[in-house]
C-alpha cells in the first residue's frame, strides 16, 4: 500500500513543462503524413521533368495517331478488295508524302524565285509603286529616295538579308531534324495502321465484353469522324484550287497552279483566319505586277468565301461533320496555345472527334416550340412538308 501512494504521489508531483512537452508530442500518423508529402511532391517533379523530356516524342505520336485515323478508311477499304494492310498502308503513306514534298517543293521554288527577281529588279518595283500610289492617292512620294535607302549597306534590309546568309547552317540543320521528325511520323503511322485490328485485339482481350463494345464504338466513331473531316476538307481544297487557279491563270499570275492549290490548302486546314493568311501570298506576288490584278484578286477571294460559306461547305460536310466557325477557332487558338502551329491544325480533327463523341451520346428529345430556338431552315422545311400534304389531299 505504501509503494502505491508513493507512485500517485509522484505522478501527481510532474512538473507543468514535462506535462506540457507529452501533450505537445508528434502524433503517430505525423511521420507517414510528412513522407507522403514529399514522395508526392518528388514523384510530381519527376513526371513534369519526364514530360518536358518526351514532349517532342508525344507530339510526334499525337500526329501519327491522327494521320493513321485520317487515312485507315481508305487501307481497309483497300483491303476489302484484297490489298494486305501493309501494301495498302504503304501506298496511302507514299501518296499523302509525295503530293506534301511536291507541294513544298513548288511554293518554296515559287517564293524563291520570286525573291530573286525582287532583289534583282527592285529598282523597277519601288519605281512602279510608287508610280501607283502617286497617281492613286495623290501623294509626291520621291522613288529615288527608297532606291537610296534600299541600296544603303547600313539599312536594316541590307541588314536583314546578310543575317540570313549568315543562318544558312542553322537551317539546314533544321530541314534535317525536321526529315528525321517526319521519317518517325511515317514509321508510327504504319505501324498504328498496319497492324490496327492486332492492337485493337491486344485492348481488347484486357476489357469485359461490355467494354469492348464501348471501346471499339468509340474508335470506329473517331477513325469516321477524323477521316470524314479530313476528306471533306480536302475536296473543298481541290475545288478552291480549281475555282482560283482559274482566275490566277487568266489574269497572268506568276506560277498560277502552286498558288492555287497554296489558297485552297491553306484556307481549308486553317480555321476563320486561313482563307486571308492564304491569300497574302498571291496578293503579294500578283501586287509586284499590276496593283490593279491585285485588286482583283482581292475581290475574288472575298467572293469565293461566301459562295464557299454558303453553297459548298454545307453539300460537302453534311455528311462528315459541320464544325461551327467559333468551334473551330477556338480549337485552333487552344491548339495553337498547347503545341504551337502543329497544334492549331490538329486542333480541327479533334475537335470534330470530340463533336462526334458528343452528338452520339445520350438520348435526343423532340425540341419545344419556342422563339429562342427556331431555325428558319427548319420551319421552311416543315412549311413545305404541310403544303404537300394539302395538295396530296
């Protein structure tokens, strides 16, 4: 009994700064949150350097992956005839590749052939010029004065066209990175294609029934939607080019056919903005001749576009996918913000991949009679479905 008073007595004696320092110890959890913490925070640092290191690879892989779905309808449709799926991957890859280098090729002789007679007849341009913004405006702009500025060895144009002569090796260094880049794009290309129904049995043999279902939905909808997009922008191309070589022949443009198929490229694969980035070019060239050409170059883009807007694009992409314009620039803009130009163009298909997801997912109803929703397309169409009625009646 004596030895158990003498222990309450001495718990009951334990100073204030002892009791303080066992309330204030680390609790047992503390230890594992802590490490937790910084494991977290060193796994992020190690993803984010991984992904800085593997972008170039990714963005390599996202284009491959989006020229695969682009151009797989075409090889199986090949190879329903009989092809095998690597002939066929080979001859879409081949032909997507060649009709690229040639157009390159043309556009990069055209430019430089221009920028060559520029440089060579200058004199005559600013002359001819400022002959036209004289008698057009009514200014007294003195031409000798700009052929003295151009032809000073310490004005900035001197300046500008000796760096470039001094960038040469850095651009061949980077046409050569730039075919390597594109060697690696054709290689993953044929693979994902070629071999497309192997991998989708490898995805698949690791997902339920079900899933399998959803899975292979969603890439048919995507190898669709991409190829159907792609295509539809490709006629409307080949029916610019068609409508402005035209136009750049009879007027006497410089190289009509590679500026045509430059307008018709560019303005379809660039949302809103591409079809005025496109027309700078041949503006431009045309400009150098006759400002009055020019002019009618101008006029005829503008007039082009809302035949286009109006008439064409909707026969054509009805049924592919219409992307709405702020769509689309939005995309490009996203696009562009995330992977730069490559970005902006890919931007497109996925955005209508995306749509496609959309517009098949969940169930549609019937819409309501209301202000805020009518269409006048669609109340034509009705007004027109109930005179035929009456006259059936």
């Amino acid at each position: 009994m004596g030895h158990k008073a003498d222990a309450k007595s001495a718990k009951l004696r334990v100073s204030p700064a002892t009791q303080r320092v066992s309330r204030e110890r680390m609790p047992a959890w503390a230890p594992r949150a802590i490490l937790l913490f910084w494991s977290g925070a060193i796994a992020v640092l190690a993803v984010r350097e991984l992904f800085h290191q593997l972008s170039d690879f990714l963005i390599l892989l996202i284009i491959s992956l989006f020229l695969a779905l682009a151009i797989e309808p075409a090889v199986n449709r090949l190879a329903a005839r009989g092809w095998k799926r690597g002939a066929a991957t080979g001859l879409m890859l081949i032909s997507v590749f060649a009709a690229t280098i040639s157009f390159v090729i043309a556009i990069g002789s055209l430019v430089a052939t221009q920028t060559q007679d520029l440089i060579s007849n200058r004199d005559h341009y600013v002359i001819e010029t400022v002959r036209f913004l004289n008698e057009t405006f009514g200014a007294s702009i003195d031409p000798q004065t700009w052929i003295r500025s151009f032809s000073d060895p310490t004005s900035s144009l001197q300046n500008f066209f000796s760096n470039q002569q001094d960038r040469v090796l850095d651009l061949s260094l980077g046409a050569l990175s730039g075919l390597l880049q594109i060697l690696s794009i054709t290689l993953f290309t044929f693979y994902l294609v070629s071999d497309g129904p192997k991998l989708r049995r490898a995805l698949c043999s690791r997902l339920p029934v079900e899933r399998q279902r959803v899975v292979l939905t969603l890439w048919d909808l995507a190898i669709a939607k991409t190829g159907g997009y792609i295509y539809s922008r490709a006629l409307l191309a080949a029916i610019s080019a068609i409508f402005h070589w035209i136009v750049f022949q009879s007027i006497g443009a410089p190289a009509p056919a590679a500026l045509a198929i430059w307008v018709g490229l560019v303005s379809q694969f660039l949302p809103v903005v591409g079809t005025y980035l496109a027309g700078v070019l041949p503006i431009l060239l045309v400009f150098l001749d006759s400002p009055v050409k020019a002019l009618i170059v101008i006029i005829f883009i503008a007039l082009y576009q809302q035949f286009e807007n109006f008439l064409l694009a909707p026969r054509i992409t009805a049924r592919t996918l219409e992307l709405h314009a702020a769509v689309a620039f939005g995309a490009a803009i996203a696009g562009g913000a995330v992977l730069g130009p490559i970005g902006a163009v890919l931007a497109l298909p996925f955005a209508a991949m995306v749509q496609g997801f959309a517009s098949n997912w969940g169930n549609r109803y019937e819409i309501v009679e209301n202000p805020l929703v009518a269409m006048p397309s669609l109340q034509k169409s009705k007004l027109r479905q109930k005179s035929k009625s009456r006259k059936r009646k």
